[in-house]
C-alpha cells in the first residue's frame, strides 16, 4: 500500500498526464481510494505535524504538537470534503454530470502538492519559500481535467482556475481559522 501511494504522488508531481491516465485505467472504489490513498496520506501528515510541534517549533511541548495534529489534520479532511461537494456542483457548469466519487478522487489525487508541503513544512519551519511550489497544482488540475475528467478544451482553462484555487485556498483556511480560534483560548 505505502509503494503504491508514493509511487501515485511521484507519477502525478513528475508526470501529471501520465499519473492521471494510470488513475483513470484503474477502476477504483470509493473505499478503496479513501482507505488506501486519503486516509494513509493524512497519518502520515500528522507524523511530521507532531515531531514539528513537539521539537521544532519555538513553543514546542505534548499539547502545542498535538493542536498542530488537530489542526492539520481537520484542515485537511475539511479541506478535501468542502471542495470535493463543491466542485460536484460545479460539474454542470463545466459540462460533466454530478459524480462525487469522481469529484472525490479528483480532489484528492489534486492535492498532492498541497500534501507533499503539508508533510514537509513542520520540519523545515524556515523554509517557507517551498510554498511557491503549489503552483505546480495548476498543471496537475489542468491535466487532470483533460485525462481524468475527460473535460473539453474550452472549458479546461476556467475550471482549473476556480479549482486549483478551490484545493489549495479552502484547506488553507481552515488551518488558519483553527490556528487563529487556538490561539484565543487560553493557556
């Protein structure tokens, strides 16, 4: 299962067309795709969350990590839920029946770069420069929505857009919502 998942996130960060394509030639479930892929990749984002709470972070300790977990991790489930429903009722718009499951496996293979960040920023706490590299979503939804999706051109351009902003900007507001409602509690 962990080969399968990195070997996913390597195809579609180095060759998005070809990863899309390999996802679209696979028949997955729904099941199969949350509790092989979306779930194992949101553990492991909580690792990293931990050890960056517990030890790198300047007011480290037990409590500070585990609201790092608590907030990453509903960022992301939060994140991955709102704009999977969202962009299911966008579907019309762009030409393509309501399909959740779709929207779902859409969403969550999209995300990889958000993902990948999410994973490696608790540990390099300075290196806030790799957050230009969400940018690459752009292409990743693009492709997707040709090769996954099967999206007509015209359409393509303005619904990576509105997606690419949807994926990266609605989990980002929620963990700075919640940092922001942590931080007013006391203690």
């Amino acid at each position: 299962m962990f080969a399968t998942i990195i070997k996913t996130i390597y195809c579609l960060i180095a060759s998005p067309r070809k990863g899309w394509r390999r996802i679209s030639d696979r028949d997955t479930g729904q099941q199969d795709f949350i509790n092989n892929f979306l779930f194992p990749v949101f553990g492991f984002i909580a690792i990293p969350s931990f050890i960056g709470g517990m030890w790198l972070a300047d007011n480290g300790g037990i409590h500070w990590a585990l609201k790092q977990v608590v907030i990453v991790v509903s960022a992301l489930f939060g994140g991955f839920y709102l704009v999977s429903y969202a962009l299911n009722e966008l579907f019309p718009k762009f030409g393509l029946g309501k399909k959740l499951h779709a929207a779902q496996l859409f969403v969550g293979y999209s995300s990889v770069v958000l993902y990948l960040l999410f994973f490696l920023i608790p540990l390099l706490p300075g290196a806030v420069f790799l957050w230009f590299a969400i940018i690459y979503t752009l292409y990743i939804v693009y492709a997707g929505a040709g090769d996954f999706l099967h999206m007509t051109a015209n359409k393509k351009l303005s619904f990576t857009v509105i997606a690419s902003l949807l994926i990266v900007v609605v989990p980002l507001a929620i963990k700075i919502l919640l940092e922001f409602m942590i931080n007013l509690l006391p203690g």
